[in-house]
C-alpha cells in the first residue's frame, strides 16, 4: 500500500502570512482548506494509512518539487480547492486530471463520487481534464511525478457551499478520505525496476518507427520527437523528463503547450501528434487577424459546454463572424472572450442575459451598472469595437456603440496576452482566452 500525499490550497507566504486564496464571507480558502485537509490527514491515520501533509508554507511550485522529491512509484496526491467565482450562484465539487489519461479519469471519479455519497447537497460538477481548466492546464496535475488530483471541494463564494462547508466539515473529509483510499487501492506498487508498456506514436498522420511508453497512465514519448517537431523545451524547464532504457522521453502532454495536438487513441494505444495545424503559429494570439472556424464548429463548440446555450441567442456564432470581420477582428478570439466572460453564456454575477453585454463592458463614469445594448448584434459590435481600439490604430469602419471607445489607449494591447490587467484586473485573463481558443480549435479539428 502506498502512501497518500495531501496539500491544502493556497500555501505559500506573503507579506502578512499564508498566501489566503480566494475570500468569502469573513474567511478564506486556505483557513477552509487547512482546518479540512487536517480532518482528512487525521480520519486516514485513524485507519492506519500513511499519510504526508504538505507544509502550508509552500509556494504551488515548492509544493509539487516537495511531492516529487518524496514520492514514489506506489503513492497518490491531492490537492484541496474551494474556489471563488464571479457569480454567487455557482457552486459545487469537481475534480481535475491530466488531460488524456482515461486511468486518471477513472481516480478522478473514484474520488469525487466518495465525496458526493457522504455529502449527496454538494452538487456534482464532474470530473473535468485539466485542458479545461481556466488558463488550460493544471501544475499540480501535470509536474507531479506520482498519480495526482486536483479536487474542488466547494465554492466557497456561494453561501450554501460555504455553509455546508463549514457546518459539515466531518462529512467533506470522511468522504475524502473514502475517495483516497479507494483510489489509493487501484494503484499497483512498482517494482525497483519498472516495465513500461509500449505505445505507438503517430505524426500528422503518420506513423513514427520509434515507440513511446506509457506511465502512471501518462504517454512517455521519445525527446527526438519533439525535436522532430521544432519543440524547444528549455521554454519550459519543467516539463517531466525520464530515462528508461538508456533513452530520455518527455510526457507528451507537455507539447500541447506548443501549440501541438495531442490525442490519444486507446484502441490502438496510440498517441496522436499534430503539428501540421490549419492556425497560422504567427497569428494565434493576434487580435487583428482572420479567425478560422465555421458557423457551425462555433455552435457545435457552445452546445458542447453549454446545451442551452444558443435557446436564447441562436444566431450568435453568425453574428460574431459579421461583426468581426468587418472590422478586422479575430472572431476566433473575440468568441473564446465571450465564453470566458459568460461562462459559454450562462451569465451569472451583476451581468444579465438581456444586457446583451457579451464582454463585461462597463459604462462611462464607472458606475455600478454595466452597460446595457438594443439587441445582441449591437451587444457583439460594441465587443468588436473595444477589441479593435485594444490592438489597432485604425478607424473603425462602423459608427461606435461602445460607450468606452474613445477612453481606450488605441493600439496598446495587439495580443490576446497584453488585454491581462487591462480589460480585466486578472493577470492571467489572457492566458485564459488563450486556452479557450485552443479548446476551440481542438474541437474544430483545427489542432
């Protein structure tokens, strides 16, 4: 039997102690996550599992080299969430694994489900690849060498969540601590000198001679890969590298972060590179450029996330393509802006759906009210605008709607990347456009 690793978010020190996390009626996630985490460390320890508590003094990036520096072959970590959301209305539990790892999934719902059945009023959310996550990839789940998780316990932004929370805190760490062992029980300890399995690698459709190897459930390819596919990975010194057999492979999940596609097909037991995408590299994260999808792969996409998503605004994806490209604007991006901002329309916060307010546009003098428009066409077209004042010093082609045009610095933010503490107070406000973009053009078969 392994051991099981278990950290408590946030972690790490700033001027006036631990790093507090997100913050809600009179506490916060890491005074929530800690008092839990130690519930569970001490139900696991009452049945006799060995069980390491990751210092809360930690930053993120310490926390995972602290796991990884300790772990081995037969142990678990999870890390405990309580996340805040822009609407008070959003609640309930998820948890998050490695995209494209079916073994991990199957933890994932091992654990969340143990929760669920001792805590059956938190609502379910659902196991979610962690390429679905904000800024599209989850640290925790990718650089932690042992099988991990990352678990959302509630939203501690909402009062029912955070109630429940704290009057059944018992409850939330039993149905942890079921979840861990359970999964903990599914990992099978590895001998000294471990035996991958082999996978095959295929590159824009063709198949490679060389084999990777498949582990922790994780696709292990070749690094001459990735230096086939002009993949500089000093960019990114983390990225997971072990030697088997007298050859160094990387974790092919990391490559996604070049804007390589990365599949997998457990029919076969292959791994799926792309690197021949339709996206013009140079363009992606311009935002006076041309966008790429359909009509059709933008609908498809809403109703994927969101099944109701186009019942009250069914012409949106053939509206954002129009205003657009009138103007010049990737409607790409000024679409993945819209999900981010609405939640792939579910709204939610101060924001209401007959606003037509796609991109949280606020007013002139900064008032409490943000600002309201005719009908969803000239909603997306005030979006347009404020786009274009971002990245452009060019006219507009169409008279302004947007109440805050001409307040904009013209042509200061061109990149997706440089609207990051500008449109939104969010530093990584970009980095999540961006990984909605990419979510789209996987969807669309783009990428």
């Amino acid at each position: 039997m392994g051991r099981i690793f278990i950290s408590a978010a946030h972690g790490g020190k700033e001027a006036g102690g631990i790093d507090p996390g997100s913050i809600a009626g009179g506490t916060t996630e890491a005074r929530e996550m800690i008092r839990l985490r130690d519930m569970v460390v001490a139900e696991l320890r009452s049945r006799n599992y060995d069980v390491l508590s990751i210092p809360d003094d930690l930053s993120s990036k310490d926390t995972i080299a602290w796991i990884n520096s300790r772990g081995r072959q037969d142990d678990v970590a999870v890390e405990i969430h309580a996340d805040a959301a822009s609407s008070p209305t959003v609640r309930g539990a998820s948890v998050f694994y490695i995209t494209n790892n079916n073994e991990r999934k199957k933890h994932a719902e091992i654990l969340l489900m143990s929760l669920l059945r001792r805590v059956p009023q938190i609502p379910n959310r659902g196991v979610k690849p962690d390429s679905d996550s904000g800024i599209g990839n989850l640290a925790f789940c990718r650089r932690t060498t042992i099988p991990s998780l990352l678990m959302n316990t509630c939203f501690i932004s909402n009062p029912d969540d955070r109630n429940l929370l704290q009057n059944r805190r018992r409850d939330f760490a039993i149905g942890i601590a079921d979840g861990l062992i359970a999964w903990s029980n599914t990992i099978d300890p590895t001998p000294s000198n471990p035996v991958y399995p082999t996978i095959n690698i295929t590159i824009n459709g063709q198949k490679y001679s060389e084999q990777g190897i498949l582990v922790n459930g994780n696709a292990y390819i070749p690094i001459d890969v990735a230096d086939r596919l002009r993949v500089d990975l000093s960019k990114i010194p983390e990225v997971r590298r072990l030697t088997y057999r007298r050859i160094v492979y990387v974790k092919a999940i990391e490559l996604r972060e070049f804007n390589i596609s990365v599949g997998w097909d457990s029919a076969t037991r292959t791994v799926i590179l792309r690197s021949n995408v339709i996206v013009f590299p140079g363009q992606f994260d311009k935002i006076m450029a041309r966008g790429y999808t359909s009509e059709i792969q933008l609908q498809i996409f809403l109703r994927n996330n969101n099944e109701n998503a186009l019942v009250k605004f069914p012409d949106l994806p053939k509206l954002y393509r129009e205003e657009a490209n009138i103007e010049g604007v990737n409607f790409d991006i000024a679409f993945c802006q819209m999900c981010v901002e609405t939640g792939f329309l579910r709204f939610g916060g101060d924001i209401k759906p007959e606003q037509n307010n796609f991109a949280g546009l606020g007013t002139i003098g900064g008032g409490s009210e943000t600002a309201t428009f005719e009908s969803a066409k000239i909603g997306i077209r005030a979006h347009i605008q404020r786009l274009k004042a971002y990245a452009s010093l060019e006219p507009l082609v169409q008279e302004v709607v947007d109440p805050r045009f001409r307040f904009v610095a013209r042509g200061i933010a061109p990149t997706i990347d440089e609207l990051s503490g500008r449109w939104s107070a969010d530093l990584q406000y970009g980095e999540k456009i961006k990984a909605m973009l990419k979510r789209l053009y996987e969807s669309a078969g783009l990428m």
